[in-house]
C-alpha cells in the first residue's frame, strides 16, 4: 500500500464511522481514491474498485441514498436491514484499506466497529440537531455534508 498519512487501523475505523452515517458514501470515497491511483487494489480481489465505472455507480447509490433518507417512510438505521448494510459496507471498506499491507483482517474488525459507532453515534447527533432545528431535513443534510467531507478527507489521506 502507498505511504499512508493515518495508520491503516484509523483509516478503517474513521470509514467505517462514514459507513455508519451514510452506506453508500464509504465505499464510493475508497472507489474515487482506487480510480485515482491513491488506493493500489490492482491484482487483487477488489481491483474492481478502481475501475472506471466503479465510482460512478457507488455515487449515484450515495445519491440515492441522500434522497432516500430524507423520506419520512425510510426504516431506521438501527434495523437489522440498515445496520447489516452498514456493516458489509464498512467491512469491504475495510478490507480495501487492509489488502495492501497485510493487516486485512484487522482493519475489516475496526471499520465495523466504526460503522457501529457511527451508527449510533450519529443517530444521537441527528436527534440532537432535530430537538435543535425543531425539524429533520437541516440535521439531515448537517449529516450528509458531514459522511461527505470526512469521505473525502480519509480518501486523500490514502
């Protein structure tokens, strides 16, 4: 793997905590950095992740989701579907951090643990902002900007 600014471990459970917030965002960020040449995935089993279609569908997902999210009918995140969700994401997120020096199985553990604090971590955020704002929509776009910024800062770092 290319000289990390962040140990491996970090990387995985801050990603992790991203999957939490936003399923989707986690894995488009580790797309865009393979396309780009900043995660080397080539010759392994998620080589898939830098080719050039990969990003594009991982953020139109992450689109999806933004949009779906602000639907009054959408389940919780703490449901078993969500947080399972979340989980898978974060773990392939993980493992992609992991795969380039050796430490795979390590970093898969620590970003599901990241996707469960940020899970419920940023369920207690969100209905903190929403007694705030008296309303869902500027807490949920407040966590939007925020899986967003994070993905991209922890997608340069690699």
């Amino acid at each position: 793997m290319g000289d990390l600014t962040m140990p491996p471990l970090i990387l995985a459970l801050l990603f992790g905590g991203v999957a939490g917030l936003r399923t989707m965002t986690a894995p488009a960020a580790i797309a865009w950095a393979a396309a780009a040449g900043w995660l080397p995935l080539e010759g392994s089993w998620l080589a898939w992740f830098g080719w050039w279609g990969t990003p594009w569908i991982f953020t139109l997902l992450a689109i999806l989701e933004y949009v779906g999210d602000k639907r009054p009918t959408t389940p919780s995140r703490k449901a078993p579907p969500g947080l399972i969700a979340r989980l898978l994401s974060a773990a392939i997120c993980g493992a992609a951090i992991g795969i380039g020096d050796g430490s795979l199985p390590l970093c898969v553990a620590a970003a599901m643990v990241g996707a469960v604090i940020g899970t419920f971590g940023g369920y207690a955020a969100r209905m903190g902002l929403c007694r705030a704002f008296g309303t869902d929509l500027p807490a949920a776009l407040i966590e939007d900007g925020a899986a967003i910024a994070v993905a991209a800062f922890l997608a340069a770092s690699l």
